[in-house]
C-alpha cells in the first residue's frame, strides 16, 4: 500500500490524464506548473513505474544534510548548562559557533522544542500603525533609559543604561551610568555630539530631564511660554528639534532595543563574567556595540549623512552645564554655599559691582565662574568679608546728606523752635529773646 500527500495524489490525476489522451502534454504542464520537458520526464517514469513514479525517491531516507547525532547531544548538553540556562536558541547557536559547534538556529530550535528547553511564545495579534523609519542617518535619535538587573546580583551597585540609537539605520551609543539622572543624559548626549555632530532632531519621553511637569497646565491656562530644562535649552541653542513621545508605543524602536539588550546583553556579559559597571562599559565599547553595529545596523534610504557640524567655537560643555547666578558686592565679593570668594584685582571691573555672576557645573567636574563672556579665578575667603567700622563721636560723625558740607550751627534758623500760628517771625535779638511759649492757662511767659 503507498502512503501518498496530497499533492502527490493530485499529480498522479493529472499525469494519467495526460497518458490516457485526455489531456495534451502542454495542458498537463500548465496544470502541475511545469516545462513541457519536465512533463514529459513524468510521464515517461509513469509507464516504467506506475503510481509509484509521483513519489519522492527521497522518501523513507535519511537527509544526507543530516547533522551528527554526538553534535545533537552535545548542543543539548550545552542548552542545559546553568550558564545557558535561559538562552534563546539563536543566541544558543551563536554560542555553540564559538566553541566549533557548528548547529544552525532553525535545528537547534526543534531540538529544544522536542526536549522541552524551549517554549514557542504565543503572540497575540494588535493592530497598530507602522511609522516609515527616517530617510536619512542622523535625521533622528531616539533616546530613553532601561532600569534593569543588568548584573544580576554579581555587584551590590546599581546601574542604568542609557541609550541614543539612529531611527534610519538603528546605530547604537550606549553606556552604564549609576543612576538615570539630568547629568547622565547630558554627558551622552555631550559624547553622541562630538562623535557626529547635530543631529536633526531628538525623540524622548516626557521625563523631568527634557519636559519641564511642575505647573505645567497652569501656564498652558494662561497662555504662558512652555519652560524649558536645561537640555532643552541646550538642543535649542543648538538648533536641535526635541519632539516628546506621549506614549511607549511611540518610541517603539527604543524600546523594542532595550527588549533585545535585555535578552542578549544580560546573557552575553554574564558569559564575559562583567561584574562592575567599569567593566560593563569596556564591555560595550570593546566587543558587544562593534557585533551590533554589525549585525543589526541597516542600510539608509538615502545615502547622504544628515548630520550638521558643530558651529564653530561652540563649548559643548558650556551649553549643558547646569547654571546658578550670585550677586556681586561692592566690595568685589560673592557668596556661595555658605562660603565667600573674593574678585581678585586683575579680574576686576568697574561695572561689576550689583551685576550677577554665572556659576558654571561642568560635566566634566570642575565648578567655574563666568562673567559676561569671560572666566575668573575667585579667591575662597576663609569667612565674611570685613564691614566698615562706623565713627561713634558726633563730631566724626558724616553729614546724613552724604554731600560732605558740614552740619549747621546751633543758632542757625533751622534749629529755632516752631512759631505759634499767626505770629509774624522776627530775627531781631529783641525778639528772639521773647519767644511766645503755650503755658498753663494760655497764659504768655516772657525770658527775662
């Protein structure tokens, strides 16, 4: 009895249509979607074997692209090692490549499945709208932060990754920093700038470091300008467009990255035995970002690089340093944290006195004063700065008028008592020595 598929039934119908006449060879042809010499090929092992001529002759054989059955065993051995524990097959096989299994990813995944070490994931259908990547490299930069068990307990510190990736071609800058803080994103943003210069535009999320939340529908009432931070005005100053994602799903490509970097990255440096965040970032940039720039970077649409020089003179640490401003004195003093610096003399200028002086916190870690468009060199006082003693003697004392003219005398009409109201004034001696006085009664009193 032969066991024949389908489509093996529906060619054996066909080839005896075209033996018994019923069909002409190029009908028969146009039918099984062959040439008129294959058709014939057919027919002709027909006659010699009967039914038996549509059947593969393969049927029942080993492949003779069959793997090794020691090479099954020892790929099996290796996916239920703990170091490989939750390994996906094609990372598994890229794995088994390095140490001379040679096992294609497609096999190594019906083994597991047949073992049970994998599990095909169900994916749920959802219908959502596919966003065309950008044309051109540079054109836009998805940025965002992953919180992750990245070294899964080797190291009591914790760490975040911060990426920026291409939207054009998915090319990759990344690094581990202690905390997802402003500083952090500056200083990649700082090192993505001088490795290519402006891109574009920079697509975030609605964190603290690139969308000022505090009051924000108070002022959007009132028709107030939208506040900026400090890197959104640092990429404005640049001419840099900072677009704001409302949701995940709009950055989809950003985090569709931290689903794979948390998958092979977490696994890869597990091998590597990375147990710091030094060695981490060596990691990336020595031997995991290089295989990704090579496996899955893509080909742009359009092969001009939309990256624009930096312009020219531009302090890129000056532009994303966090600011404060301090009040100059007269005496070419300021104060910061409870601590007074002083304006040494070669610094200083006549027209700094009550102006503001700008305090500057580099990336790079040093805390520098700008005035205007130059830099100074404060002296830190070791406390307040002297006031000015005042004179207690009234003869030393300074006129209130601050003119320098000295006080008036004791005669002088300045200091005559108040005339009553409807006396004329006199300035005879005579006069002066009867001055009208209210007494007791209403009565006059004259000074004899």
């Amino acid at each position: 009895m032969l066991t024949m598929s389908q489509r093996e039934r529906d060619r054996l119908v066909v080839v005896r249509q075209v033996v018994g006449g019923e069909l002409r060879m190029g009908e028969g042809a146009r039918r099984l979607e062959l040439s008129k010499r294959q058709m014939r090929r057919l027919v002709r092992a027909y006659e010699r074997e009967g039914d038996e001529s549509v059947i593969h002759g393969l049927r029942g054989r080993s492949s003779n692209r069959r793997l090794d059955g020691a090479l099954r065993t020892a790929a099996l051995a290796k996916a239920r090692e703990e170091l490989y524990r939750d390994f996906a097959p094609t990372l598994l096989s890229e794995h088994l490549d390095r140490e001379g299994y040679v096992v294609p990813a497609s096999t190594l995944r019906r083994w597991m499945i047949a073992e049970g070490l994998w599990t095909v994931k169900p994916r749920g259908r959802r219908h959502r709208r596919r966003r065309e990547r950008r044309a051109a490299v540079g054109e836009m930069v998805l940025m965002d932060t992953s919180i992750h068990n990245w070294l899964e307990g080797r190291s009591e510190e914790e760490i975040v990754l911060i990426a920026l990736i291409d939207d054009a071609t998915s090319r990759l800058l990344c690094r581990f920093f202690p905390r997802d803080t402003g500083a952090a994103n500056r200083r990649l943003l700082v090192e993505y700038l001088e490795r290519h210069g402006r891109m574009g535009a920079v697509y975030a999320d609605r964190a603290g470091h690139f969308r000022v939340n505090f009051r924000r529908r108070e002022r959007r009432e009132k028709d107030e300008k939208e506040a900026l931070t400090l890197i959104g005005r640092a990429l404005e100053a640049l001419d840099i467009e900072l677009i704001i994602a409302l949701s995940p799903q709009a950055k989809g490509r950003v985090e569709r990255l931290f689903g794979t970097l948390q998958d092979r990255l977490i696994k890869e440096m597990r091998v590597a035995g990375v147990s710091s965040m030094e060695e981490a970032n060596r990691f990336l940039e020595e031997t995991f970002v290089p295989f990704w720039q090579e496996r899955f970077t893509v080909a742009p649409t359009e092969p001009v690089d939309a990256h624009r020089a930096l312009p020219e003179g531009v302090d890129l640490l000056r532009i994303f340093a966090e600011t404060e401003q301090r009040v100059i004195g007269h005496d070419f003093t300021f104060r910061y944290k409870n601590r007074f610096y002083q304006i040494e003399e070669r610094d200083a200028q006549p027209k700094m006195p009550k102006s503001r002086i700008t305090l500057e916190h580099r990336l790079d870690g040093p805390l520098r004063f700008r005035w205007q468009d130059g830099y100074l060199l404060p002296t830190p006082l070791p406390g307040p700065p002297a006031k000015p003693q005042r004179c207690k003697t009234k003869a030393a004392a300074r006129p209130r008028s601050g003119t320098g003219r000295k006080p008036p005398a004791a005669d002088h009409p300045w200091r005559r008592p108040a005339v009553r109201a409807g006396r004329p004034r006199s300035t005879s001696p005579a006069s002066r020595a009867t001055l009208p006085s209210p007494g007791a009664g209403g009565e006059k009193q004259t000074k004899v």
